[in-house]
C-alpha cells in the first residue's frame, strides 16, 4: 500500500479502494468511474434523508467518502421533494453525465450493497427505512453481519497498546476488582493508626522484646468494617 506519511490519509486511501474494488467488481474495472458511482449513490441517497439521518450515515463513512458524499450538500433542501424511484434513478444518471455509460439502478444496487458490508446493521436499517418504499427496493437485504464501517475500519490499522502495568480495575472480574478496592482501604486504615501490615497466612510476631505486639481497638474495629464491607460487594458482583 503506498504511503502519503501520514496516517490518517494512508488509511482512509486504503478502505477508500476497498470499496472501489468492490463496485468494480459489479459494474466494471474501472476505478474512475466507481469513484464516481460511489459519489452519486451516496448524495442520491444523502437528499432522500432528513439532516440527523444524513449526518448519522455520514459519520461511518471512511473520511475520503465522506467529503465526496457531503459535496454540494443543501441541508434546507431536504429531503428532496421528488421521491419516486424514478426521480432517485434521475439524478444518479444526472451526475454521471460523461462517464462511460452504466446502468444507474444497477450501479445504485452496487453502491447499496457495498454499505451493506461495511456500515453497522442498525445503521443500514436506520437508512432504509427512512427511503420511501419504491427506492428502498433497490436496496438488497444485508448477506451477512456487516464488516466494520468507515472510521472503525480505518481504525484497525491503529496499533494496540499492551498495558504493561496489567489490567486496571474497571477491566478485571467484578469480584476480583472489588477484593482489590476492599484490601487498598484497609491498608490505609492500617497505616492511619500505625498498625503494621503482615504478610498472608503470617503470625503476628513478638516484637524485639519478646512482648507480644499490642493492636490498637480501632484497628479491630476498621478491619471487621472493611470485611463486613467486601462480603457485601462480592455478593453484589454476583
């Protein structure tokens, strides 16, 4: 894959051929005019939506898309006030005026398909439904779950960073994460009232005179909190 240096350019070029090589692969190969059925279909459906549903689609597109589906965008214009398949085939072979000859409800159906692929399925749904009926049938049920669309596509090529300090609480088992809080707070409580903290599973020794180490009552006292307190939680992680 060629390189433009930076990053996010270079990922948007890729999905971006991704979805090229897929319309190509129904309408011919030819990537100039893929480009510009992608561009067509996307806006033709764009003026269907009203503005939240457009800008929701918009937002999963890949950025480079995203400029060409938003070129030329009215806002007060929609959605468009010709709503038949045949006024939504219109202005598809409108804006291919010039490019070598393609069927436009077949290079609709190409581009629909496509979406299908890559946009979430609630999003596609969302979409669809919004068309009116006779345009929506040219739009082909979803094959498959969707793979993952335009910005979480792009994002795949961002490397994962290993933690290496271990899982944080929010990512451990419930209880576990729990157990870890309830032990923290009593090593404060601990440490407030000048206990010292033993070992697991150690007996408390004697101290450097061979007395035996007085606890203090209020260490008693913040311990049996602290375990009334972890019993409670464990219980609700369950």
């Amino acid at each position: 894959m060629a390189t433009t240096g930076l990053e996010v350019f270079d990922r948007t070029l890729h999905t971006t051929n991704l979805w090229l090589d897929e319309i190509c692969a129904e309408i011919g190969p030819d990537k100039h005019l893929a480009w510009h059925v992608l561009g067509a279909v996307l806006r033709a459906i764009r003026d269907e939506l009203l503005i939240g549903q457009s800008a929701h689609l918009g937002a999963q597109l890949p950025l480079l898309v995203r400029g060409a589906y938003f070129d030329q965008y009215r806002p007060a214009a929609q959605p468009a006030a010709e709503r038949s398949q045949a006024d939504f085939i219109a202005r598809i072979r409108e804006e291919l005026t010039g490019c070598r000859p393609v069927r436009p409800d077949l290079a609709a159906t190409a581009v629909m398909r496509t979406l299908n692929r890559h946009i979430t399925e609630g999003q596609v749904k969302k979409v669809r439904d919004a068309l009116p009926r006779s345009v929506r049938a040219l739009w082909p049920e979803p094959e498959h779950p969707p793979q993952a669309g335009g910005g979480r596509e792009e994002a795949a090529f961002r490397p994962k960073e290993s933690n290496p300090w271990g899982p944080s609480p929010s990512q451990m088992d419930p209880a576990e994460g729990c157990r870890e809080t309830i032990e923290h707070e009593l090593e404060r409580a601990r440490a407030a009232i000048g206990v010292r903290t033993m070992p697991p599973g150690a007996s408390r020794p004697d101290d450097e005179s061979g007395r035996p180490v007085e606890v203090h009552p209020a260490a008693v006292r913040a311990a049996e909190r602290g375990s009334s307190r972890g019993t409670k939680a464990r219980r609700k992680a369950r």
